[in-house]
C-alpha cells in the first residue's frame, strides 16, 4: 500500500458566532492508492478495518463488516475487470457524523453493472452484494465517471 493521505473536515459550530469547531478526531477523508493485484484485496481490507478501529469510528458490527466487505468487492472488481487500463487503484474512505463512505476508483472506463442473478455462474454478484448490503443497511452505492476518464464505485452506509 502506497501513503494514507488524510483531509480533515471543518465545521462551523452553531451559536459560536462562526468559530469553526473540530469536528470528532474520527471525522475526515482517507485515501490510499495500492497495485490492481490480487494481494490489494486483502490489504485494502485490512487498512479500511485498521483505520476505522484507529480512529475510534463508532460502528456497529454489522455496518462494519458489510462495509468491510464492500471493500473487498470493489477492489476486487477494480483487480479482476480494471488492472488492464489502470495499474493502480485508489481507495478513499471518508467519516462524517452520520455516514461512513468508501470509494474505490481506476483508470478504466467501463462502468460496470450489477449482474443479474444466475445461479449457474460462478462469478458476476459482487456488485449485487455490494448493492444488498448497501440497501439493507439504509445507504446508497453509484457509479461515476472521473474527470481523467475513469470511474469510482461508492457506497455510504449510515453509522
């Protein structure tokens, strides 16, 4: 894994005539980059799951471990169906009161679509997994296309 870069956020505290306040030490944006191999996988993982333990976000172990397992998804998604375009992925995890957010983003233009389910496959469901878990969870996942003309997969889970 390549350098963690970290953007803090700022806010504005109510009734403080405009002093911003600092926000909780867990609030911010992470990012990271790593090679489109297959040891990223796990790596990935396991820096999302340090960095959430590290700085104390309060999760609930269900929205952890599905988050977790978004990671591990997408990167994989970017490894198997990306790694030709783009060499390396970037992982972006950002924290904020309510959410956690964790993006994964390659070179490649292809914006990939969640399969059907066909039971006869062995591969082509992480995208609907990535989805259910996102939905049961209450949050949100997309795809997007990237100003160099690649594209980030998202999903955000409410805390």
């Amino acid at each position: 894994m390549a350098t963690i870069e970290h953007e803090g956020e700022s806010r504005t505290a109510p009734g403080r005539g405009g002093v911003p306040a600092r926000p909780p030490s867990y609030e911010g944006v992470w990012r990271f980059t790593a090679p489109a191999v297959d040891a990223s996988v796990p790596q990935a993982r396991h820096a999302v799951r340090d960095l959430l333990e590290r700085q104390g976000v309060p999760l609930g172990g269900d929205v952890a471990q599905g988050l977790l397992l978004i990671v591990s998804e997408l990167v994989t998604n970017a490894v198997r169906h990306a790694a030709l375009l783009s060499p390396q992925v970037s992982v972006e995890v950002a924290i904020g009161a309510a959410w956690v957010r964790v993006a994964v983003e390659d070179d490649h233009p292809y914006r990939p679509k969640a399969l059907e389910t066909d039971y006869a496959q062995t591969g082509g469901r992480g995208l609907l997994l990535v989805r259910e878990i996102t939905r049961e969870a209450g949050g949100t996942c997309d795809v997007e296309h990237t100003a160099t003309g690649g594209k980030t997969v998202w999903a955000a889970l409410p805390r």
